[in-house]
C-alpha cells in the first residue's frame, strides 16, 4: 500500500479493526457527536479535506484520527462540511532526512512554520539513515514558511534537503533553518551546525 508519514495503509486498517469504529465508519448522525482532533499532522482531518483531495479514509491510513471531525469522505478540496475558505497548496517540497549512522536522528526534529511563526508541522527520523516527508506551503498562511532541524543526543550525523521534483532547494545540517518560499525563493541560512 501506499506510504505517507511512515506507516502504511494495510497497518492503518489492522488499526482500526483493534481500536474499534474511526470517524469513517460512523454514519453523518453519529459524527457530530464526536470532538474532531489536530493531530493529523498538526491539522484536523476537516482541514485536509479541504486542502487536498484526501478523504478521511485516506487520512486514517496515514496515521491519523478523523473521529468526531465533520468531513465527509467526497475529498475534492471542498468536501469537508463546513463553511471554512478552501486553501490550496501553491508549493510543496520533499522532506529528504539523513543520519550517517544509520539509528535515526535521536531526538532532533524538524519543525514547518508559516510567515506568523505557528507550527504547520514537525517530523523527525525514527530510525534508519535515511527518510522522506512532505511539507507544503499553504496560500492562506502566506508566501514564506521556515523549515528549522534542532539537534538530538548525536547532531553531527544529521542532514537534511528539501526538493521539488528532485531539485534541491535547501539544505543543512542540525540547528539550521531555511526560509523558502512560494514562488522559488529562498534556501539555507545560518544555524549553528557543525
């Protein structure tokens, strides 16, 4: 199955069959009566429903919790039930992670922030010396976003680029940001790497 976030659909769904009924799974009536989460990658699933073509069954299988959220599994950007503006990403880039030892990154992550500072998104190397993650920016969150890595218990293994389309167009090492933006520009700048 398809892979998003690090864990794959067919485990996704072994998941749901042990927790119980998903938001999915309940019909319309019973929805409303569940709190939605913003655990699903620092959003509700409502919001990426509206952001992308995603469905909630889709969202679920990539780790995160739909329950009680009011959106419907029609996807689209526009699916979603509520009244909210429908966003759009305008660029998304390729998170590639690197850890020359090969054990992860142990501890340090990576944070995506928008133009006022709020976290989008933060994500890290569990393990391996090498991972991939997406971050996109977002047309209702402003033109710039900043990708910052903090340092773990061995920082010196750490590396990092974001792509699009396989072309670099930022990178660095641990306690390094890089400010990129929607129309290309942008990239490294300074940080205490080593």
């Amino acid at each position: 199955g398809a892979v998003w976030g690090g864990r794959k659909e067919e485990e996704a769904e072994e998941d749901e069959e042990e927790d119980g009924p998903t938001h999915a799974s309940l019909s319309g009536g019973q929805r409303h009566l569940l709190s939605c989460n913003d655990d699903c990658y620092g959003q509700t699933c409502d919001y990426w429903i509206q952001a992308s073509d995603m469905t909630c069954t889709n969202l679920e299988g990539y780790s995160c919790d739909c329950s009680g959220c009011a959106c419907t599994d029609g996807g689209g950007g526009g699916g979603g039930g509520n009244n909210a503006p429908t966003p759009s990403a305008t660029l998304c880039y390729d998170v590639e992670m690197f850890d020359t030892y090969g054990d992860g990154w142990n501890g340090a992550k990576w944070t995506w922030s928008d133009n006022s500072g709020s976290i989008q998104s933060t994500g890290t190397l569990d393990d391996g010396l090498s991972g991939e993650d997406v971050v996109c920016i977002w047309d209702d969150a402003g033109p710039c976003y900043t990708f910052a890595v903090d340092d773990g218990s061995y920082p010196y293994e750490i590396t990092w680029s974001l792509t699009v389309d396989g072309e670099v167009q930022a990178g660095g090492t641990y306690n390094e940001q890089a400010e990129v933006c929607s129309d290309g520009s942008g990239g490294s700048s300074g940080g205490g790497g080593g």
